[in-house]
C-alpha cells in the first residue's frame, strides 16, 4: 500500500472474537497493523509474544496490561509501548467494556 487510506469510523477490514474479545482489523500494511479491541468485563488474554513493537492507546474504559514482570492500570487516554517479544496481556477488571487501539509492527496478528 501506497499513498494514504481513509478508514471511516465503524468499518473495519475484518473482526475477529476470541473469548470476550473483539478484534476490529481497521488497517493492515507490510509495516504495520492498526486494530481496535473492544476487551468485555472480566475477558483476559493469555500470555503471548510475537515480533516487534506494540503501541496501545485506551479509548474507553479501564484495563490492566501486563509486560512481563510489570503490571500496568490503564485509563481512558493512557499509552503503552512495548516490545512484542517479552511476553504480554491484556484483561478488563471492570465491570464496563474497554476499547483500546493498537498499532503493531510488523504486523503478526491477524
């Protein structure tokens, strides 16, 4: 992909749920991939590590992300960077829904 893309809000390129987590697949290059997760109350991930570098940005809501050893509370307007290769995950401890964008490079997940 060249040049510039406009992604409208609400469209998405493909979704994808995995255990009270909605993966909103909003941008996808050779460089990089920029999903929206919408994360219920009380859904986890499970520890994971891949290549590269992550970004989070919490839209809405409150999660806890874990990297490695550390343990971050995150609110709405909060930034995490990270490397992808220590290993990581996200849970929502609130009893309200979350939405975090994230911008990964490369992009692995999909």
């Amino acid at each position: 992909m060249k040049g510039s893309q406009l992604i409208k809000k609400g469209a998405s390129e493909y979704q994808r749920n995995i255990a009270g987590k909605k993966y909103k697949f909003l941008i996808k290059t050779e460089q990089l991939a920029g999903i929206l997760i919408e994360v219920a109350p009380g859904a986890y991930s499970e520890l994971y590590e891949h290549e590269g570098e992550e970004i989070k940005i919490v839209m809405q809501g409150e999660v806890e992300y874990t990297v490695g050893k550390k343990v971050y509370q995150l609110k709405e307007g909060d930034v995490l960077w990270h490397q992808s290769t220590i290993p990581h995950k996200i849970k929502n401890s609130s009893d309200k829904k979350a939405i975090v964008f994230t911008v990964d490079t490369p992009p692995t997940f999909t």
